[in-house]
C-alpha cells in the first residue's frame, strides 16, 4: 500500500504551482480528461474572471464565448449576483427545519417569468437533478410510465435523464437505463404522433432547441405541434429550457418562440447566475397537486441543497437582473450581428457547413472531411476551438453530442467589439489553415511552441 495522502489547506491549494495541481488531479481525479484537454490545449490555469473576460496565471487575457454551456447568462461574478450571496451569508443556509425564507419568492419570480400556466416550483442544484424530478412527477401525476424523448437530446447523466438523453455513447455503457423510455427523431411530428397514439407515455420532453446535440432549431410550428399532439393523448410535456432558459435564445424562455405551454419546465444553469449550483422543475398547480399534493405525497421528492439561501438568493437577483436589464432583447440583437458576421465567413470557407442556432445560442457545423475520418468527426471543432484559444485568446467548445459542432453562447452581456474580434478571429482560423489537416497541423504548431 502508498502511503496515504495528507490534507492540503485551501491556502496551501491556492499557492500551488500549476503542474503541482494538475498532478494532483491526474492522480485524484479524471486523469483521462487531463490528457484530453492536454491535447487540445485546454490546459491552462484561469485565475481570475469578470463579464466576458477569464485571466490565465500569465496575465493573459481570454473572452469566454463558451459562457459555461449557458450557466454564464449574467457573465462571470456578476458584481449584484456575488453582492446578493454575500448579502445572505449570515443566515442559516441549510437548515430543514423551516421554510426557507428566499424559497417562496424565488418560486413567485420563477412563476411570474415561466411560459404558460407553470406556477409551482422545486428547487435543486443542478440540471439533472431538475430532469430527474420532472421525469418523476409525470409519472405520478399520469399513473402512466411511459416516456419519450429525442434523437441528439442532452438531458443530463443521472440514470432518469441519462434514460432520455439521445446518445449511444453515454447510454449504452450503463444499461439497462430505466424502462419504458423511447426515441422519436427531433422535429419529426408524424414520428412523435405516432408514439403518443396508444396513450401510455406519461410525457414527452423535449429541448426548445437542442444544446448538445449540436445548437439545432426545429422546424418552425414543431413544438406547437408537438405540444397539441401532448394535450389530445393526456400525455404531459416537459420543456427543458436549462440550457435555452433566461433569455438566452432571444425570448426570457424559447418556449415562447411559438407560445407553447407546458405542464413541466426544468430550468438550471444561469438559474444560479453562474455564482451558486441552482436548478428547478416546475408545473401546473393542476399537474403538481396530482403529483406532490397534500401531507402524505409532499415528501416524496426531497433534496438536502435545494432551497439554500445562498443559491434562492443568487437566483432572485439573476431573474431581476434579466427582466430589469432586458438580457433577452440583448442577445437577440447581439445574436443577430453574430450570425450574420459567422454566415458571411462561412460562405466563403470550405470548412464550414452550416452556421443555425436562434439568440446567442449559435452552432458553427464543419464538414466532415473525407481524410482521416473518424479522427476529424472527433477533433476537428476541437481543434478549431484549441486555435482560436492559443492564436486568439477566445474561449469556445464542441457540443457533446456532435463533435463536429462549435459552439457561440456568450454572456448576454457581450459588446459589439467583443463580438467582432470573435469574428476576425474565427475568419483567420478559417481561412489560414486549409481543410481539416491544415487545421490540426496550425494546433500541432501552437502547441509545440507554446511548450518550448
Ligand atoms: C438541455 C440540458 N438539460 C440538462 C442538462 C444537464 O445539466 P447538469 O449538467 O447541470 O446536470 C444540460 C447540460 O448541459 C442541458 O444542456
């Protein structure tokens, strides 16, 4: 046996050289994903982050346009958010033997903001848990089992989400996931009709848009379609609006974008302001009294973390912040320049595909070249990510469920300028490497410079 390990101070961690962390986190933690953000140069130590902006050890600067996959609506350490935490921090922030004091406002904030007749929320401290509450209280709300979810979904990888999230890749490892869940393709309303038809799915949950699977927007008048097809077979719809929640598709929820009403929202993410773990599923008083009402079922659904002052807090001041500085107008004009800017390069690069997404929810698709096939379907977006960091100083990501998508969420707080060196810096990427081998050598290059 080694010998054991011996406990590290915060202040001690904080002083850390940065091989030593990482040492550390090869040997404690996920020592593959070390070597995989490694390889595309993602390793880097950030120390500091306000808005847009993330400092590295060396005094680098970088603009965050991958925004926390959505969890960075308000920018990072929004002063009022971090204001708002610290506001609370003499206060119990757990303690199960009362009602919390922030719980009820933060769920009347929620109800005046969620599409629909939603009014009744549960709060957690991440998405899948908000999945896995909203997955559970269909099926007691319903007395039904069944449910059903899209092809490139990404509800997250707790086993009641990961059951409904669309991928072989992160399903198949774990099966057998939880029973009666079936896959219908994305904006295919015939295909989801038909597996309403017989009645037996408690729900059907769905993203307004796709995060994960590859920023992909549906046909237009699908989710009304899709919600209809709910109400004639009693089948309940669950929106999932963590990622595309709180303005960040243009609307304050996407659901608005057809005027759906759903019997379930479940909302993380930027619900915390990106300060606090926050998350919720809410309903119907009709469909959560079904579920949850009364003194002998109003236990049946617990979380130790949900309602914590701190995070009620920091939720309360992100809604207001929203609605106050109208964030969701903002993304939809800043959306607009980023795609038409993103669109004119495309047409004129080999690379690019197609350029889709609504608001500041924007994905950039590359071709799958012919040459080394499997390898590119992996790692081409990365690669293209790992130069716009080294060359440029800008952060962005591939989707998880399509790797050969980049993905463009910003803060809702981007300027004009910040998105314009995005621009400029996506075009030289582009344009200077040719084609997908020109683009991994341009990275081979940076990275071996960058280590001498
Ligand atoms: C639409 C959607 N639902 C659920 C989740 C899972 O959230 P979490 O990672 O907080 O569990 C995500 C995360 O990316 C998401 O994009």
């Amino acid at each position: 046996m080694g010998a054991k390990e011996e406990i590290i101070t915060l202040e001690q961690a904080l002083d850390l050289e940065r091989d030593d962390s990482v040492a550390l986190y090869k040997r404690h933690v996920n020592p593959g994903l070390c070597t995989l953000l490694g390889i595309i140069g993602f390793d880097r130590r950030f120390v500091e982050a306000h808005g847009m902006t993330v400092r590295d050890d060396h005094g680098r600067e970088y603009l965050d346009f991958l925004g926390g996959y959505g969890a960075l609506n308000f920018g990072h350490n929004h002063p009022e958010i971090v204001e708002a935490v610290r506001r609370v921090e003499s206060m119990p922030n757990i303690l199960q033997a009362s009602i919390g004091c922030l719980v009820g406002p933060l769920g009347a904030s929620l109800a005046a903001i969620l599409p629909g007749e939603v009014r009744r929320s549960f709060f957690c401290s991440s998405g899948a848990e908000a999945v896995e509450g909203a997955l559970k209280l269909a099926r007691i709300a319903t007395g039904r089992t069944d449910l059903v979810y899209a092809e490139g979904s990404f509800h997250g990888k707790s086993f009641g989400a990961l059951s409904v999230t669309g991928r072989a890749k992160y399903q198949t490892p774990f099966e057998p996931l939880v029973p009666g869940c079936h896959m219908v393709p994305y904006g295919d309303i015939e295909a989801l009709e038909a597996a309403l038809a017989a009645r037996e799915c408690a729900a059907f949950i769905i993203e307004p848009i796709q995060g994960e699977g590859g920023i992909v927007v549906p046909p237009d008048g699908y989710l009304s379609a899709a919600a209809a097809a709910c109400r004639a077979t009693g089948t309940l719809l669950i929106v999932d609006e963590i990622q595309t929640g709180l303005g960040r598709t243009g609307a304050v929820f996407a659901s608005e974008h057809e005027d759906v009403a759903p019997d379930i929202v479940a909302t993380a993410k930027s619900l915390g302001g990106g300060v606090m773990p926050a998350g919720a599923f809410s309903a119907t008083a009709e469909v959560w009294d079904k579920g949850f009402g009364g003194t002998e079922k109003c236990t049946l659904h617990t979380s130790t973390f949900g309602g914590n002052a701190r995070a009620m807090a920091a939720g309360l001041k992100s809604i207001e912040i929203l609605m106050r500085d109208d964030l969701s107008s903002a993304a939809r004009e800043k959306g607009e320049r980023l795609m038409a800017g993103l669109e004119r390069i495309a047409s004129g690069s080999g690379l690019i595909k197609e350029v889709r997404g609504r608001g500041l929810m924007i994905g950039v698709e590359f071709y799958e070249p012919r040459v080394a096939k499997k390898l590119s379907a992996e790692y081409l977006a990365a690669s293209v990510a790992g130069l716009l960091l080294q060359d440029h100083g800008v952060i962005t990501a591939y989707t998880l469920n399509n790797p050969n998508v980049i993905r463009l969420e910003p803060p809702l707080i981007v300027t004009d300028a910040q998105i314009d060196h995005l621009l400029d810096a996506f075009e030289q990427v582009v344009s200077k490497h040719h084609g997908f081998l020109g683009v991994m050598a341009g990275l081979g290059r940076t990275m071996v410079s960058r280590r001498r």
